[in-house]
C-alpha cells in the first residue's frame, strides 16, 4: 500500500490489502475511545479534541473511471453501474472479512478501480466498545455524563434511505458502496445482542 493523500488515505493494490488496512484502522480506533472512556469513568478526564480525531470508523473509498462502455456483468452484486467516487464507512471488518473480501476480489478483478483505506470522519458511539454493561456499574458515571463527553448513538445518522429509494444522489459527493454504513450495522448488531442476550458473533447468519 502507498500514501495517496493527506486525510490518511491510501491505495491498497489487492482485496487483502484494503481489508487488512481497514482491521487495522478499526482496531486503533477502537482501542483509542476504549481507552479513553475507561481513563474517564477512572479519572474523570476528557479526551482532547485531538484525541477524538482518533474515534472515527475506517472508510472503504473507490474511484471509478471509467475508459469506453461499462464492463457488463450478471453479477446483482460487485459491480460499479457508473463512473464516479464510491465510499463507506465498516465495522468490525475482521469479523466481515470474507464478506468484505467476496466483494472486492471480483470487483478489482473486473472493473479498473482504484480502492483507498482511511480514517472517515464518522465517530464511533461509545456505547459500540462497551462490550459489557457492568463496565459502567458502580462507576457513578451516568449515560447522560457519557453521552455529553463521548460520541455517542444518533439514531436520525443510522439511516436507510439507500435501501428505501430516499437517498437523494444528486446532492452526493461520493456515491454509496454499500446500503448500510458503519453506524447502521453496528445499531443493528446491538440489536441482535439485546434480543437475543448474546454476543452477536455468536448468532447464527
């Protein structure tokens, strides 16, 4: 992989790269406003606005040009239908990783793309590394204390207007690769644990 840019982005060559890179990233971010959340419910000092650029899920972006008429494919799935710039924001891309890599290997193999890996500027809510609920007992922390220090969930940023025909593509800057983001995966993911009251990795596809 090689710098492309300045926002930290960079070009992975293979699937495998941008996958690895994008485990990596979440990974850091992750660990970043794990840290701090417990160094905050210990000590009671907040994170440095600094220290928040660290909180953000890793994107997948991918540039399109395209050279003559659109590769034609009978795939429903991998596929680029027209020239432009494609992202999205992934969660826990070590758990998706062969999802993730289903995906992209065709769609490299098939499509002149360029794939970049970087950190997004979509925060991760804090509740999304609290991995048990006891974390926070006896800490006399509230979630209203938390919520005003950390990201938090915003459940109007958790949207489906991909998936329901209301996304508004001509306002976009970047198109969308996927129907979810990162935050609406891991709202639902969440979901799956209070329904079920187990860890969702655990529940069966």
């Amino acid at each position: 992989m090689s710098i492309d840019s300045d926002d930290g982005f960079v070009v992975a060559r293979t699937a495998e790269e941008a996958v690895d890179r994008l485990a990596e990233l979440h990974r850091q971010a992750t660990a970043a406003l794990s840290q701090a959340l417990k160094r905050y419910i210990k000590e009671r000092i907040e994170p440095s606005e600094a220290e928040r650029q660290n909180f953000h899920y890793p994107q997948l972006r991918i540039g399109y040009r395209c050279q003559g008429e659109v590769p034609s494919t009978t795939r429903a799935y991998a596929k680029v239908q027209v020239p432009g710039e494609y992202s999205v924001t992934v969660t826990h891309p070590d758990a998706f990783r062969k999802y993730l890599l289903e995906q992209l290997r065709p769609l490299m193999d098939d499509f002149t793309v360029q794939v970049q890996v970087g950190p997004s500027q979509q925060d991760i809510p804090y509740p999304y590394v609290v991995e048990q609920g006891d974390e926070l007992a006896g800490s006399g922390v509230t979630a209203a204390e938390l919520a005003r220090v950390f990201p938090s969930t915003d459940l109007s940023a958790a949207s489906d207007d991909i998936a329901d025909g209301l996304y508004e593509w001509e306002r976009a800057d970047q198109l969308p690769l996927a129907l979810f983001d990162a935050a609406r995966v891991d709202f639902s993911l969440r979901r799956l644990v209070h329904y079920t009251g187990s860890d969702w990795r655990h529940v069966q596809p």
